[in-house]
C-alpha cells in the first residue's frame, strides 16, 4: 500500500505496528504494518512494488510518516 493509503489505515486504527526489516530480496530494509486483524500490509508505490530503503534511518522516517511514534526493528541476527 502507498504512504497515503496506509496513513489512512492509520486514521482508521486498522494499523497497529510499524515493523522494519531487512529485505530478502534486496540489499536495505522493507517497512510493513501489522494489520489489527492479522497480517501485515507493505509499504509499496504506486506500481505496487514493495519499497526497499538503504538504511534504517530512511524506513523508520517512513514509518512515522504514517503515523507511528514507534517502530520495531525485526533483524536476522
């Protein structure tokens, strides 16, 4: 979903986690949000490709674009 979509999620409280981690498919971090009714929905763009961000900074500054004051880092190691 894009910023704009998952801010509105946000807004409706459907959202409930800001999650950062690293991405399998490339070299950065993907940011997801845990949906209230299970699963998690991914920051993407327009096309509907997942974004991937280089550093951690960057995806956190994403996820509090949406709306979180919080994220969780889920990392590999």
């Amino acid at each position: 979903m894009t910023l704009t979509e998952l801010q509105q999620l946000y807004a409706n409280k459907d959202i409930v986690e800001a999650v950062i981690e690293p991405s399998i498919q490339a070299n950065g971090w993907i940011v997801e949000f845990r949906h209230r009714r299970g699963g998690f929905v991914p920051l993407t763009d327009g096309a509907g490709s997942e974004k991937c961000y280089h550093d951690i900074d960057t995806a956190t500054e994403r996820a509090f674009e949406v709306g979180f004051h919080q994220v969780r880092i889920a990392d590999t190691f």
